[in-house]
C-alpha cells in the first residue's frame, strides 16, 4: 500500500490530520506545451528576435526521478511516453510513490508557440490508449472543460461517460480535472466558481460509485467556492491545481489556504517545475500544510535553502513575498 492509499484512507474515514494531505507533481505539460514543458534553461534570455532555450526531455525525465528518490512527493502525474519510460526503468518499484498518467488531452490544452486552440471552446480528445497505459500504470487524469456551450459540453460529457466506461473494462483508477472555462458564452466572471460547482455535482450525481473519480483536480476559485464545493459533499476528496507559476508566496499561499478550506490534495505543475530548486519548494510546500510554517516563513526558508547552495533566486525575497494572484488576496 502506497502513500496515496494510505492518506486516502485517512481523508475518506474521518481521520485526516495535514499529514495525510497529498502532494502531486503535475509534470504532464509535454501534452499541452511540447518542448516548453520541461521550463526554460535557468538564466536564457534570449538576444531579440532569437528563441528562449528550454531544458530536454532527459533533464524533464530526471526532475521526475530525483523528486521520486527523493520522496517529496506522493504522486508524479506524467504524459503516457514518459510514464512508461519512468516505470520501465523501475523507478517505482520500491517507490511509495504512485504513478499517475494524463488519459485525455482536450483541445483547450494544446499550447504550441503561436497557436490559438486555448482560445476556442475545448474540444475532446485523447491520444493515450487506457489498455497501452494498463500495462505499467493503474491511475490515470481525465480532464473536462465546461464553457455554458450546449453542443461543446455535450460532446465533453459523451466522452467522458465513454472513458469511464472504458476505464471500468480495463480496470483503471482515475481521477477528474475540471478546469475554469476557458472560452465561455454568456458566462459571468463573478459566476465561475459556482458554474464549475454546479457541474461537478451534477455531473457525479449521475455516476455509481464503481466508476467514480478517486478525486477532483479544480482550479482555486477562492476559499468560498471551495468550501461550499467540499461541505456540499464530504465524500469528494477534493484536489487544486497551481496554474501559472506566480511567485513563491503565491505557491505556498494557495496551498495554504485551499487546505484550511477543505481541499486534500495540490497537483501543481509550472509552480513546480519553474522553480529555482524543485526538491527545496516541495520540502517547504511539506512544512507549509503541516503547519510548520507559514507561508510567508516558507519563502524565506525557501531563500535560506537557495543560499546555502549558492542558487540564485529568480526574484529578490522581497518581491518574491508578493501575493499577485488576486483570488488570493480576497479575505
């Protein structure tokens, strides 16, 4: 029994304490931003009219390993090519960490340099096969995007009923990503929070327990949204994304203060892997929710951990203390 099983055991059964709040790594953006998934190199700047350098595809799948070794975290969410790469090596072997791999890559997560598609209503699609993945992973993500569009959100709950019911055959665990809108029609901005609440329930209300998610993956929509979200139904395990990489006080605040409002899980991404020192910020992300710290202590540790390896921070402590994402700073 994992680390995953383990905790949501605790959160499922009454028994959760912060220690049983679950820590993922979203290190699936290959499926949404190709070769700037893995961050750009540390200090590229670019000459003008010439193009930022990212990191490889190796040093992406070694960021993964080293934070497995290291068990910071509890589950590395990956692309199917990379998952498989990362298991055939037997990196999880003796691991307590799990495995988890991105099932669906709907049209409003394809982010090439130049492109639109974020722009247009999502669309589904998936490119992983469920029984390829079965071979060496037993959780996958499923994303759906909800824009108030009839025929667009129709097409998004067809399919996700036609992958649960593939899941079922194939005998795979998932979990559910419902992101924000991401092109809405007739949809007002003070009602988004509530909008993505109203389709969780009611979208879960018609699934029987065999097939539902393990847990939610939402944006933070503001302590509010997530507590109505939580108290509606205990049963959900509720999870939130990061979204942009912000500043490190945003990270460690929006950790903070979705689990104060009931959330059980963070599966962050570009908060993560744009980060100075992966493996130092999800050690204070660990003393930040076990309420060792608070946030605006886990960035200076943060910066304490920086110095005494002699890694140059991105951002000076104090701008780096900054709150900029404005449903943060509500309350």
């Amino acid at each position: 029994m994992k680390a995953l099983e383990r905790k949501l055991h605790s959160i499922t059964h009454g028994t959760y304490t912060p220690d049983d709040f679950l820590i993922a790594d979203a290190k699936d953006a290959d499926m949404a931003f190709g070769v700037q998934a893995p961050a750009p190199v540390p200090g590229s700047v670019p000459e003008p009219g010439a193009r930022l350098r990212y990191r490889t595809r190796p040093q992406y799948l070694e960021h993964m390993a080293e934070e497995v070794r290291a068990g910071v975290i509890d589950i590395l969410l990956t692309s199917a090519s990379n998952g498989e790469r990362l298991a055939n090596d037997g990196l999880f072997k003796s691991s307590d960490v799990t495995l988890a791999v991105r099932a669906n890559d709907s049209t409003d997560i394809w982010n090439p340099r130049g492109g639109t598609y974020p722009s247009h209503p999502s669309r589904p699609f998936r490119t992983a096969s469920l029984e390829r993945v079965r071979e060496y992973c037993s959780l996958v993500l499923y994303s759906v995007t909800f824009n108030n569009d009839l025929e667009h959100d129709l097409a998004t709950l067809e399919a996700y009923a036609a992958f649960r019911a593939e899941a079922h055959d194939v005998g795979m665990r998932h979990f559910l990503e419902v992101f924000n809108p991401n092109a809405p029609v007739g949809l007002d901005g003070a009602d988004v929070g509530a909008f993505v609440n109203d389709h969780i329930i009611r979208l879960l209300a018609g699934v029987t327990q065999i097939e539902r998610p393990l847990f939610l993956k939402i944006a933070f929509n503001g302590a509010e949204s997530l507590a109505e979200l939580v108290q509606h139904d205990p049963s959900l395990v509720v999870g939130i994304l990061g979204g942009s990489a912000g500043t490190t006080r945003d990270t460690l605040e929006l950790l903070s203060q979705g689990e104060r409002a009931g959330a059980r899980v963070s599966l962050f991404g570009r908060k993560v892997q744009r980060a100075e020192s992966q493996l130092d910020l999800l050690a204070v992300m660990r003393s930040v929710v076990a309420g060792k710290a608070t946030p605006e202590q886990g960035v200076q540790a943060y910066h304490d951990a920086l110095r005494g390896k002699g890694i140059a921070p991105a951002l000076p402590l104090e701008e780096d203390q900054r709150i900029t994402e404005p449903v943060l700073m509500i309350g």
